[in-house]
C-alpha cells in the first residue's frame, strides 16, 4: 500500500479562480469528462458546443503541462478529480418599467481539476 506521500507525488493540481460563468453551466460539462483520461477529455471539449468548454480545457492542458514539466509525468494520465466551486458574485441593477429595478447576480465559479497517472 502507498503511503500518503507518495501518492500526493503522482497527483497533479492546477486550479483557476473567478471565471465569470455559473457553477451550474460548468457542471454540465464536468459530468461529461469525469474520470476520462486526458486525451479523451481533450477531445470530448473540442466537440462539444457550450461556452463552459473553453476555460476548462485552458485549464486541462495546463495541468498536462504541471505533470509533464514540475513532476516528470509522462505515461498515459486521467482526470481522477474535478471539480467546481462557487465563487464570489457581483451585485448589477437593471431598470425597469415604472422606475423600478430589478438585482442581477453575476456568478462566478472556482475550477480545480487533479491529474494522476493511469495504473499499471
């Protein structure tokens, strides 16, 4: 059985914060490249028509670099651990009719994505 520290060796993180789109709109797409290896979630992005796809692949590839560069990685990896958080939202107003106003939330979200290598 490994011990903690090596298994923290072969796991690699990178995160990005404040992406102006809802945490909800990213799940949609996270569902779709839970548990995939790398180059199928590279793949499944680039197809796949939501605007949610762009950052995280940005941020996939990013974490392909880490593994490649910071920890020597160079077999097959897969995404063992993805997720979204909410991040902090801005206060809008937008008039109405009457002189009234109505309050927009816009959201943003937190993404942290943990590459590993595949079992042998």
């Amino acid at each position: 059985m490994e011990t903690s520290k090596n298994k923290l060796k072969t796991e690699v993180r990178a995160l990005t914060k404040n992406i102006k789109m809802s945490p909800h709109k990213m799940r949609i797409v996270i569902d779709k490249i839970r548990d995939c290896s790398y180059v199928q979630a590279q793949n499944t992005l680039k197809i796949l028509p939501y605007r949610a796809c762009y950052p995280i692949f940005q941020l996939l590839r990013s974490a392909a670099a880490n593994a490649t560069n910071n920890m020597g990685l160079k077999k097959e990896l897969i995404i063992s651990r993805i997720e979204v958080s909410e991040g902090p939202f801005s206060k809008r107003i937008q008039a109405r009719a009457k002189g009234r106003a109505f309050f927009l939330r816009k959201q943003t979200c937190h993404l942290t994505i943990v590459l590993t290598e595949r079992p042998d």
